[in-house]
C-alpha cells in the first residue's frame, strides 16, 4: 500500500508558512516528533499505543474544540496546530502541579533523581509553587521482590508500566485499580508483586518516567548522571538481546534493554536485567590451580601452561594426537571458539573438537 | 534460524513444536504473543501445556516422543487432502514421491494413537496450517533432544516445505539456540567434522587453505569424535587427555554418576572456567578466566546475527581472556600466533577464512550486527534464508522419516516419563545466575513437575518430599502439583546439583547428531515420609 503524505501548519502564528509533512495514520504527536518538533509527554512511549491520560501533550488545533492531546488526535491534511499557545502552557503547568500536589514527590529520597521525566517536566515549566492542598495518604512500599520496588507514593499513574506488562511482554500482571485520585497500581487480588504473577522481567521499570519503580539491586550504586553507557549483547539464551550497561567505576550498576534494536526492541526478560552481578562473586576463579596430592594449589601461568603443554605433549607423542579431546564453551565468545578448534586442529593435530551443539 | 525475531509478531500463523518459549526465550515468546495480540493463530504443540499455550489458538499435547508420528500425520493429510502447495513442491523441492508414500503410512488414525490426541486433531492442525500463508514454524529442544532428533527436525523441514513456507518472511524454520553462542561456536569450527565456516575438514582443499592461512603442519582429515564418544572415550582409554571449556558437564550431561566416572577416568584433565564447578572437582589444571563483561568479542544468536560483546572491567586475579591462554599453550608447541585481541582474530582471521563472514570486519557491528551469510563487505546480511524458495544447496530436499519410541519407555517398574528442560529463573547448572543477587529467591530448588490426577493417586499432596528413580539414578524433590504435566508424565529442570533431573536422564543418543535424550525416560515416584 502506498503511503499517502499529508501537510499540517504547525506553530505557524509565528513562523509564516511552516508546512509540516506526515504520512496518513500518524498522530499529531507523531508528525510533530518526526519533524523535530517538541511537545512534552509523560504518559506517551513510542513501544506502545497511545494512552491519552496525562494531558501533557495538550494542543491547539484550529476548528476543534478544547484542547485536544497529540499523542491520541490522528493527524489529517491541512490541519493547523499550535503546540505552545498561552493558555497550552497554562494548562500543562496545572497539570503538572497536581501531579506534584498528590505524591510524595522528593526528589532527595529518589533513586531516579537525574533520570526523571517529571522532574525535567517541572523544571522545564519552572513550577515554583504548589497551589493545592490534597487529603494525599501515603501507601506503605512493595519491596517483596528480591529485584523490583514498587513506590506508590512516586506513581504520575501514567499508566506505561501497565502497558508494558500488558502490551509489550503480555503478562498482565498489573492494572490501574480504583478511580479519580483513589487510583493506584495493583496486581490481581491486591497482593505483593512477590505473590502476583509477575515474572520479574522488569519492563515495568524500564519503562517508567519516574520513580515509582526502581531496582532494587541498584540501590546507592550510583547516580544516573555518573554512569557510563555501555552497548553489549545478553550473556544469557540463545535471542542474543541488546543491553546497556550501566557502569560506574568498572562496575555494572544495572541494565536497561536498548530501545529499537534488533532483535529485542526494547525488552530484556528477568535473567538478562537481573543476572549479571555473578561477576563480582567472590568465588570467581582468580588464579590457575594445580590439583597436588588431592587439592588444588595456586600456580603462576607459565607453570600452569607448561604443565597442560607438557602433559598434552606426552599424551599425544605416546598414544597419538586422536588421544586427546576437547569441549569449547557455547557461552563464550566466537573468538574463544575459534581460537581453541584452532589450537586442536593446528597444534594437537586432531579435530577432537566440540560444543554442546545439539543440546 | 531460517528467519528473523523482527517477522515473529508479524506471523498470521505459528507452529511452535517443543519450545517452551516463555521460560527458555522469554523475549522471543513475547513477539509470538503480541502476534496472537495482532490476531495471528498459534498452534503450540507440546505435552505439557506451556505458557506458551496459553496464548493457542489450539494446544496439540502430544505424549513425549511422538512428534514425527505427529508431523507425518498431518503431512498425511495435507496431501490426500491436496492441501499442500503443489507448485512449490514441483519447482523447490526434491523427493516429493518417496515423503509420500512415507506419510501415506500414517494416516490420522494411527498417528492419533501414537500421540495420544484425536485423529481429528491432526486434520484440524493440517486444514489450519494450509488455509494461511506464510506460516511460521518455531522449535526447540523439545525435537532434538530425542534419539530420533535429527529425523524430527527433518519432519520439520518437510512439514514447511510441503506447505511452500521456506523462503518467505514469517515461514520458516526457526530453532531458538539455547545459548548465547552456541550458534557461534558452531560457526567457529568447534565441531568434530568442519572448519570455521562449516568448510569440511575431509576436504582437502579447505585443509590446504588452512593450513597455510595457520602456517602449520597438515591438518587431520579424519573428521573427530563428538561430546558422548569423548567421554566414553575416557572410560575406555581411547582419550587420554581431555580439556573442558566453561561447560559443566558433570551436571549438564546425562547420568551423572556415569559422567563423574568417565571424567574421574581421565589421566589428565584441563578445566577453564570462571568459577569452580562440579566438573572442576575432577581437573588436574584449572584455568581462570575472563567472563562475559570482561572481555571485547562477538556473540552470534540464533537468527545468525553476529553482534558485539564489549568490555567494561578488568578479570579479576589474573585471570586472562580465553583466546589469550589458548594462544600460549600454542605457543608452547611452536606456534607463534600474531592476532593479539579479539578484534583481530575476528578481522585479520576469522573473516578471512570463512565465506559466510567474509564481509564482517568489527568496525561494521557497531548498531545491531549483521547476519550471515555476509559474503563481502558491501552485503548488508541475510535476514532470511532460502529466500522465495530458491534453496542454498539447490532443491529442497523432502526426507521421509519414520517414527520411533524413545530409548526408554515406561513400564511397570518405571511407570512415568520423565521429561526435562529449563526454567524461567535459572540457567543451565546456575554457575551464574545462582550467583547473581535475587534469582535464587525467586526459584530457590529443583521440583518434580506432575499431574495432581497422579498426585492423589500416589496419595501425594502439592509440597510434599518425593523420591524419583530411573535405572540410574535417584533424587529427592518436592513435588509440584500442576495441572499443566499430563497424567503418566514428570517434568524437571536442570539448575540445582540436588534434585538434577540428569541424575536420572538416559544417555540414548540421537546416532547421528549424538544428542541425548534429554526428554524421555522412565523414572519411578515415590511418597517420602514426612517430616
């Protein structure tokens, strides 16, 4: 099917004939994202339908009524919006300062100060005061799952988490409970994330703008702008999942799936987000060990690699090269792989070489 | 994998055959959800009802082992229904007539039997998979953890073949490497019979090729020996010296009292590895080394994208990258080896020696990788195989299978399958993710999976100690009762040393590919007294 292009005017009061193109069956947001133009969102993630709940991305468009949110108005030929009209703004401070009113939004106590959608939104819209008084009752915290927090008091009930668990790995374990500001986040039947059906893949905190949800093994590692961002690939199953690492001081703090690539588009399940620290174990092996008189005792490399030479040497010049034999790791790197086939076929001489292939 | 992740949540029809995705590939299982989400059918075929299943269009819960009586049943019908796509059949494919008369010997009915379901059954699966094209067909260990598991895969590829979905996005053949790099090590030559870039070793030209690209001496031709044969190779003195990296064989293979006999036999044993291991305890050297995030490298997945691995911390000690300890032992026997990082190895050998990666150099994986074949460096990759049908090696080759019974079937002594596999929380002998913060309190010990129409006949409750016992072996676990293992069926994991299911496991191996048959053998249970 043809794409067909439409043409809206966007902010044109004041920029004269700026003609903005789209493609048929995108959202204003949409159009406006794709041509560089700003409109703040909160409740909006590109991975998932359009939600409508924040009244963030408010607008103006020209013969309709009110102001409509981007992210859910269908974008049509001609259409003429205004994305930062006085009273937009107007109302997008409001929004943010209720937002604030009812929560305990401190960022001192926050592990996600510095990455924080609606903390940028307030400063962005210099909101200085909070003019309302609320009947806000904090709600104790979920900390029963050994990886995620749940803070309700910090939730904008924006709604990315659910859509994530429901859209995205489709495990349905949370919804939005109750209504107007009794609204809160719950699993089925009100229990502990521990005692819901919830697999701890952690998409929920991946995708939330603020600090409702946090992980737990990442607690006091470090400030979100201390980290470093490193690109690698999930040690785990055979998807080959695309992760940030986030490294403080050579040390991996947490891990965030990278949006948009292949073959993962954004997601990463419980054992890729959640089972690198096997890393730090103090039981890693940290030096080569001779077994001598039925335990095993620490050894320089040359005498570990003399040794494994020399036995292999004797092996093989007294019972021939096929006497010898050996299993490459499947975790590993190609590089490892390579370098071990290599090591058999051109150094021992026999292609008593393995993986765990076929298992 | 013949396809791509990307095409998964846009199949309008998937056959997903012995996969437990949602515990095994989590992330893979989302895309075949959000193509049911998308209104695409699935048909999961598997004994137990998996996660997956909850998310069927219709669930085929065939008793363990039966898969090709199973696929050739419904391949019967597909072709006395004339369902089948004939044109592909006739300009794709090759061996039509002798898969016919093969599948002709199964109609529905003795399929259904074999498999434990309805005849009608097998006709529903058939009419459904040739009333949408393309369908995509997705497997796992479930087809080739059998003494028959190459013959399985086979029937696979005929099933997709007959229906003409080789070659077309969202068909295809798809098996989910369990590993990270269990593609790549493949792809690397660490296999007995081929070169990096699957390149013959009987061949006496890639040995030629080799062996100047290696300065070495001439290559062996005779293709070598595979895991089992290396390990009953210990046992009987063939195989003096052995050397294991980073597997745990002494958990991960079946019949571990067997196992630790063969590797306790070996007269010089080399051991490399990140942590100390069950198999570790029988080395004569270990060697420590870097792990994942210590290390710049490559992991290649299942759907043959090479992508980058990429440091972040020294190894701790001094222990030493893989490739760089395998470089001094080949130093010791004359070999000096110049490429000196895996960037490298990778762009000055590895590229160069193998058609299929020829045109990936490391400075091309920076964004997603590239999948191969990549065969000069201005090709963007090959997300799809065979593509419209135009197969590799030609024609598509139709091979009839036969069924046949698993190794070990129950019996009176031995009343129940058991089938194994893994879970959500763990992976493979927990040598890391028993080691990493939280995962061992969400899944803290092995337990024996079976249907609570046993369980009460066994006077058996949910929680409770139970003893399971095979020819070899015997183990104490809690029973979990659920109503997703059938009746007559037990189902374990792997992760924990107590309660591993391959203390019981039959090594009955696959006689081609030398897998074991992880998923079938017959185990006794029995009630514990409690405490």
């Amino acid at each position: 099917m043809k794409e067909e292009t439409i043409t809206l005017t966007v902010n044109g009061r004041d920029v004269k004939d700026r003609k903005i193109v789209g493609k048929k069956g995108q959202t204003v947001l949409e159009v406006c994202r794709d041509n560089g133009i700003y409109i703040p969102t909160l409740c909006h993630h590109p991975q998932m339908p359009p939600y409508g709940g924040c009244r963030l991305c408010i607008v103006q468009i020209d013969n309709m009524r009110g102001m409509p949110p981007a992210c859910t108005t269908p974008a049509v030929d001609g259409m003429v919006v205004n994305t930062h009209t006085e009273s937009v703004v107007r109302v997008r401070k409001t929004v943010l300062e209720l937002l604030l009113a009812y929560g305990d939004h401190n960022c001192l106590l926050c592990d996600s100060n510095g990455d924080c959608e609606l903390q940028n939104l307030v400063y962005e819209h210099q909101i200085e005061h909070i003019r309302f008084k609320t009947d806000f009752v904090p709600k104790p915290k979920d900390d029963s799952s050994p990886m995620i927090v749940r803070d309700h008091n910090k939730c904008v009930l924006c709604g990315r988490c659910v859509r994530a668990c429901l859209n995205l790995q489709m495990n349905g374990a949370i919804d939005i409970a109750e209504r107007g500001s009794n609204a809160y986040i719950a699993t089925f039947n009100n229990t502990s994330l521990m005692d819901s059906v919830c697999v701890n893949c952690g998409q929920c905190v991946e995708v939330c703008p603020v600090g409702a949800l946090t992980e737990k093994k990442a607690k006091g590692l470090g400030r979100a702008w201390e980290m470093e961002k490193v690109r690698t690939t999930c040690p785990y199953c055979g998807v080959g999942c695309q992760m940030w690492l986030h490294v403080k001081d050579g040390r991996i703090t947490r891990i965030s799936a990278v949006e948009e690539a292949q073959p993962n588009e954004g997601r990463l399940c419980v054992k890729g987000r959640f089972g690198y620290d096997f890393i730090y174990s103090e039981e890693r092996l940290k030096t080569p060990l001779i077994r001598e008189n039925g335990s095993f005792r620490e050894a320089s490399w040359d005498e570990a690699l003399d040794l494994v030479a020399a036995r292999f040497k004797e092996i093989i010049a007294k019972h021939g090269p096929d006497s010898v034999a050996g299993v490459s790791s499947s975790r590993s790197i190609n590089e490892d792989s390579y370098q071990m086939q290599k090591l058999f076929r051109a150094g021992f001489g026999t292609n008593n070489i393995d993986n765990c292939a076929r298992t | 994998m013949t396809n791509s992740f990307a095409e998964f949540s846009r199949a309008k029809m998937i056959l997903a055959i012995g996969t437990n995705m949602t515990e095994a590939h989590p992330v893979a299982a989302s895309f075949v959800k959000n193509a049911t989400a998308n209104g695409a059918q699935l048909i999961v075929v598997d004994p137990r009802r998996s996660g997956l299943a909850d998310f069927a269009t219709l669930h085929v819960p065939i008793r363990v082992g039966s898969d090709i009586a199973f696929l050739n049943g419904v391949m019967n019908v597909l072709i006395t229904e004339n369902l089948y796509d004939r044109e592909y059949v006739e300009t794709c494919c090759t061996g039509f007539e002798a898969l016919r008369a093969k599948v002709l010997e199964y109609p529905p009915e003795r399929s259904a039997e074999i498999c434990g379901i309805e005849a009608d059954t097998i006709r529903e699966v058939a009419r459904q998979l040739a009333a949408v094209k393309p369908a995509m067909l997705a497997y796992t260990l479930g087809i080739t953890e059998h003494i028959c598991g190459m013959n399985n895969v086979l029937s696979c590829a005929n099933l997709q073949m007959l229906l003409g979905n080789v070659g077309l996005e969202c068909g295809g053949v798809n098996p989910l490497r369990g590993q990270n790099n269990v593609q790549g090590a493949c792809d690397m030559g660490a296999l007995p019979n081929v070169f990096p870039g699957y390149q013959a070793v009987a061949d006496p030209k890639a040995r030629s090729k080799f062996q100047s690209a290696w300065n070495c001496g001439s290559l062996p031709d005779k293709p070598g020996i595979m895991m089992p044969q290396m390990l009953e190779g210990l046992l009987n003195g063939s195989i003096k010296a052995f050397y294991v990296f980073g597997e745990n064989l002494a958990n991960t293979e079946p019949d571990i009292h067997h196992v630790e006999k063969c590797l306790s036999s070996a007269e010089f044993l080399v051991c490399q590895d990140i942590f100390p291991t069950e198999t570790t305890r029988f080395a004569h050297v270990i060697l420590p080394a870097a792990a994942w995030s210590e290390n710049d490298g490559t992991f290649t997945n299942s759907e043959r994208r090479v992508n980058r691995v990429r440091t972040v911390s020294e190894p701790p000690g001094i222990s030493k990258p893989n490739w760089w300890i395998f470089k001094q032992i080949a130093a010791r026997f004359g070999q000096n080896w110049s490429s000196d990082s895996a960037r490298e190895l990778w762009d000055s050998e590895i590229s160069q020696l193998a058609p299929s990666l020829a045109g990936v150099r490391y400075e091309r994986l920076e964004g997603d990788g590239l999948q191969w074949p990549v065969p000069s460096e201005t090709h963007p990759g090959t997300p799809l195989m065979h593509k419209d049908g135009k197969f590799t090696c030609g024609l598509g080759q139709l091979i009839p299978v036969d069924w046949i019974p698993p190794a070990e079937v129950p019996d009176e002594e031995y009343p129940f399958v058991l089938s194994t596999g893994r879970r959500l929380f763990h992976y493979h002998t927990r040598t890391q993710t028993g080691r990493a913060l939280g995962l061992n309190e969400l899944l803290g010990e092995e337990t024996a999976d079976m249907s609570p129409i046993d369980g009460a006949a066994l006077g058996i409750q949910n929680g409770e100690m139970v003893r399971v016992k095979s020819r070899r072996g015997e183990v104490t676990v809690k029973a979990n009762l659920t109503d997703r293992v059938p009746p007559g069926l037990i189902w374990m994991a792997f992760h924990f040393r107590e309660g591993c299911a391959n203390w019981l496991t039959n090594p009955a191996f696959d006689p081609v590919t030398q897998t074991a048959e992880y998923k079938a053998c017959a185990v006794a249970v029995e009630k514990l007294p409690q405490a």
